[in-house]
C-alpha cells in the first residue's frame, strides 16, 4: 500500500519501478501543471568541489532511451545520454561552490544550487520534481520531492546525468590545476588517493574545509 502524502511532503513509494517513467510528469499535466522540469543534484559527499544541480524539462516525444539514476550508468553512458538530453530537452544548471558550502551548509548550498538551476530555465516550470526530502524554497511555482526520484522520474534521471557529468567534468578541469590530489580519478570524493594527496599536501581552495577530516587540518595550497 503507497503511504499517503500532503501536497508539500515527498513522495515515498514501495512500488519504485525497474526504470524511470514518465507517469509523474503526467499525472501533475492532468492536473493542469505543464510543463514539468525534474531536478536533481551531484556532489553532495565529496571532500572538495562544489555541488552542482540541474533542471530539465523533457520533450514527450523526443525522451532519450536509456534514462535512469546516473549512479546506476557508466561513465560512457552517462556522456551520450548528457549529449542526447542537451540536445532534445530544455535544460539549466547552477552550482555552489565549496565556500559557499562551508559557510553555509551542504543542504542549503544543494537546495539553493537546485532553486538557481530552476529558475534558469529558459521554458519556466509550472511544476517541479524533485529528488530528495525538500523543495527549494523560493521558487515562482509547486512542487514536490520524491524519494528514490531519479529511480522513479525520467525528468529527475535526466537532471542527475547532467548535474552529474556536468560536476565530473568540472573536477577533470581542476585536476589540472591541482594535480596532487587526483581530481580526475574520484571527483573529490574521500578516496585513498584523495586523502593521501590531502596528507601530503595539505587541503586547497576547493576543498570543503567543514567536512571531516579536513576541518582539523591546516593550510591552503591554491586558490580559486
């Protein structure tokens, strides 16, 4: 049996289908919502980088084969799918930096991203899907939360990929920039490697400096 929500709280389902779908997008059209854009964020965990969000509002008839949670997709999956959506959806990101995260925190920092992301969109929502336990607050129109979304919503798996390649390939282009820590391998993500380079080195700019272990060290390498 689904457990019963109210309009502001998130949907949590035992019924998560095999893939993605597009029947919440559907049911908010019937209800006189459209369009519907999902979104999602990627780097909530990492030790260093920013969070990055994503909204997109699908096409019905141009949807990409293949959409799902970007965590259950290779890398080369998720790079033809980021091009495929690119190209048929209307699509926005936004990021928050990992100052802002430290001086904010991590919630805030991943629901003021999301709130920037859709309110970028060139097409405004009318409703929004989100992943997660929250709404960004502020927005122009409803929305709700869903749990497990990028599980159950095409629209929520599509934002995940591009919020997600979108993040990776920021942290490819700052692996340049600072080469000890192996940004490229793991994206900022608490690795061996990763710590290693933070035991050697020290943190730089762009690590998160209120996350565990890294709020007991000292030093900065860099700058942004």
């Amino acid at each position: 049996m689904k457990r019963r929500t109210s309009p502001d709280s998130p949907m949590l389902f035992e019924d998560v289908p095999l893939v993605p779908d597009f029947r919440l997008e559907l049911k908010a059209r019937k209800a006189g919502h459209w369009p519907v854009a999902g979104a999602d964020e990627a780097g909530r965990g990492p030790l260093a980088g920013p969070v990055v969000a994503a909204a997109v509002i699908l096409d019905p008839k141009r949807i990409p084969d293949g959409l799902n949670d970007s965590k259950q997709l290779s890398a080369q999956k998720r790079e033809e799918l980021f091009v495929q959506i690119l190209a048929t959806a209307t699509v926005s990101i936004a990021s928050s930096s990992s100052t802002r995260i430290d001086e904010t925190d991590i919630r805030k920092a991943s629901l003021d991203a999301m709130r920037r992301a859709i309110c970028g969109l060139s097409v405004p929502a009318s409703y929004v899907l989100t992943d997660g336990l929250d709404v960004p607050p502020g927005l122009d129109c409803p929305g709700q939360a869903v749990v497990k979304g990028d599980a159950r919503s095409v629209s929520i798996a599509a934002a995940s990929i591009v919020a997600k390649v979108t993040r990776d390939r920021m942290m490819a282009r700052a692996d340049s920039t600072f080469p000890v820590y192996g940004f490229a391998a793991h994206a900022g993500y608490g690795t061996a490697q990763h710590r290693a380079g933070i035991e050697k080195n020290g943190p730089c700019s762009l690590h998160r400096m209120t996350f565990s272990p890294l709020k007991k060290l000292p030093g900065d390498i860099g700058s942004d």
